[in-house]
C-alpha cells in the first residue's frame, strides 16, 4: 500500500475498523483489550474497596463503636481484593471466543476452574482471618479467669483452627474444584506417607507433649520454671515447643516431648523463698561472744519485714557446731513474698547488717586456717 492510500484509509476511518477487528488466534482484538480492561478495573475495584473499609474501621475506633464489626471488616480486607480478582477472570472469559480454530476449549475449561479456584482461595482466606474474632472472644473469656492456662490454651486453638481451615480448603480446591483424584494419590503416596510419619514422630510426640501440658497444668504463662537446667519465666506454649526466657535474657525453646517427660520445677509456684546459711566466727569469740553473735543474728531478722514470722515456718538460728577451724552458727529463714529479686535484696540487707553489729561486737568472722605447733628437742 502506497502512502498516499494508507492516508486515504487512515481519513476513510477504516484502519480503525479493522485494526479493532483484527483477529489474534480466534478472537477479534477489542475482545483481548476487553480482557485487559476488565483486569485493571477489577484490580482497581479491589483497592477501592479495601480504601473504603479501611476508612470505615479507622472512624468507628475514633467514636469507639463495636470492635467487633470493626474486626470483622479488617478480617475481609486482604481477602475482597482476591475476591475481584475471582469476578475479573469470569468476566474475563465470556468476553473471549473458544473454538477449535481458536483459542481451545478445553483452555476455556481450565479458565472456569481457575476463576473457580481463585473464588475458593478468597473464600477461605476469609473464614481463615475470621479467626481473629474467636480469639478476639477468647481472650474476653480468659481475662475474667484467675488462671493463666487459658491464655496458653488461645494461641494453640487460634493455630489449630487456622491449619484445619489451610487443608480443608486445600483438600476443596484440588478434589472438588480442580478434579485431581487426591484419593489416590493419598493411596499412592502410601509408603512415602510411613516414611514421612517415621521422620515426623518427633513432631507428633511434641504435639502430644502439648497436649500432656494442658492437661496436667504443671506451670502458666509468666511462672518461673526449672526444666533441664534451664531457669526462667515461661513465655509461650506452642505445637513443638515451649519458650522460657531465663535470667540471663536469653530465649530457649523446649521440645514438649522433652517437658512431658522431664522433671518440672515449678518456682513460682513457691509460697516462700528459703535461704540456709552457715556463719563461721573464730574460736577466740569463746562462747560470750558466740551467744551474742546468736542474738545479733535473730534481731536482724526480726526487723526486717519480708521475712517469714510465722509459727510453721520462723526464722531458725543456732550455735550449730565446731568445725576445725571456727564456730558454726546456723541460719535459715523464709522470705516473702517469693520474688526472686526481692529475695536477693532481703539478702544484701540481713547480710550487711551482720557484718556491721558484728563489727561493732568486735565479733571475728574465720576462715580457713591451720596452726602449726613445733617442738623442740
């Protein structure tokens, strides 16, 4: 074509015709702009719409209206977006033509349950947010206990409804939507099945550990434990683990199986701290200063108010023994309540007191000596 004939068919306006007209595979051109047009609307619509929630939600937490229909359309914020997108590709394929010169149909099958699974997955996806409101009323519950198994017993309900959710929706999509024949290849999969339950029995059994836990109650969220050596706050019980912050700071992950089978020190659960010490004074306090040393010790712990004064359980302080190098004077008291830094505390308090009277009485504290005594010939 000639350029003055194409300026003649660009005046005429049938270049526009026929480019719009011009056939890709089967289908006209404007029918593949269509499908691109309805793609950015629906995308666009997704976005408007989490706009228009967000805005909502973000004013009635100003007015402090119901949290819970606020949670409800946080719950279905992500999942509307995929939700559009479910409608687009539907509408996607009616703009479009299948035929054996064309585009396949068996293409056009396959788009159905794409879309189909796509509707699927925004489904899900939503009733897998929604969990957040049973939790949202689970805590409400557990707040109104004393206890704090409750709240160990939220996280583990929220994660197991959440996992049931993931594989029923996956077993919906690729049976009943995709037409895969999972029972089959669950059949199929049969030795590979034992192989990979043999590798997850360490999981199995900390997931019953988990169970044991709940069960038997042997510590809460926030008591100090003793579990394997390991001292600290429990911060979390989780599937495979429990997580103890100890003193140091650091976070140690415990395998259930391991907590279910071991020997749990529960210190928080203590009434009282208990401190057993042994004072040693020299020999040269002979038994006046020795008395007194006794009496000293008793009216430090008389004053000091945390410390246990009750008839089952009193302060003890004896002149208990002669050991080879010094006068023994027992001691032992309860401290309340049992707050592992306050027990360091009473402790820095009765001892520097101790050191001060006994200074005062001029009473010597000993330590490790000998004397040697030579004989001359």
């Amino acid at each position: 074509m000639t350029i003055s004939a194409l300026t003649q068919v660009i005046g005429s306006g049938d270049w526009w015709s026929k480019t719009i007209n011009y056939e890709i595979v089967g289908n006209e051109f404007w029918r593949y702009g269509l499908v691109l047009l309805v793609i950015l609307v629906v995308m666009s619509a997704g976005r408007i719409a989490q706009f228009f929630i967000n805005s909502y939600c973000a004013r009635r937490d100003k007015k402090g209206k119901a949290a819970v229909i606020t949670l409800f359309l946080r719950c279905l914020y992500k999942p509307i977006s995929v939700a559009f997108f479910a409608i687009g590709l539907s509408i996607c394929k009616a703009a479009l033509v299948f035929s054996e010169e064309g585009i396949s149909p068996k293409i056009g099958e396959h788009w159905t349950k794409i879309a189909q699974a796509v509707g699927a997955i925004a489904i899900a996806y939503a009733i897998y947010r929604l969990v957040d409101i049973v939790e949202y009323y689970m805590v409400r519950l557990t707040s109104k206990t004393k206890t704090k198994l409750d709240d160990m017993l939220v996280p583990v309900i929220r994660k197991s409804l959440r996992t049931t959710i993931a594989i029923i929706a996956a077993l919906w999509i690729v049976d009943g939507i995709l037409d895969y024949n999972i029972r089959a290849i669950l059949l199929s999969a049969g030795v590979g099945g034992i192989a990979v339950a043999l590798a997850a029995k360490d999981t199995i059994a900390n997931f019953f550990g988990s169970i044991t836990i709940f069960a038997d109650r042997p510590f809460q969220i926030d008591d100090l434990v003793k579990i394997e050596g390991h001292l600290g706050t429990v911060e979390d019980v989780g599937f495979r683990s429990s997580r103890i912050k100890t003193l140091e700071g650091h976070l140690v992950a415990v395998p259930n199986s391991v907590i279910a089978n071991s020997v749990v020190e529960n210190v928080g659960k203590r009434p009282y701290i208990r401190r057993t010490s042994n004072l040693t004074i020299t020999y040269d306090s002979a038994s006046k200063k020795t008395k007194k040393a006794v009496e000293i010790i008793k009216e430090i712990l008389a004053e000091v108010p945390q410390i246990n004064t009750d008839p089952e359980k009193p302060p003890r302080v004896y002149f208990s023994d002669f050991n080879d190098w010094s006068l023994n004077i027992y001691m032992s008291y309860w401290v309340k309540p049992p707050d592992y830094w306050l027990y360091h505390e009473v402790n820095e308090r009765v001892n520097l007191e101790i050191m001060k009277r006994f200074e005062a009485q001029k009473i010597e504290f000993a330590f490790p000596s000998q004397t040697l005594y030579l004989k001359k010939e």
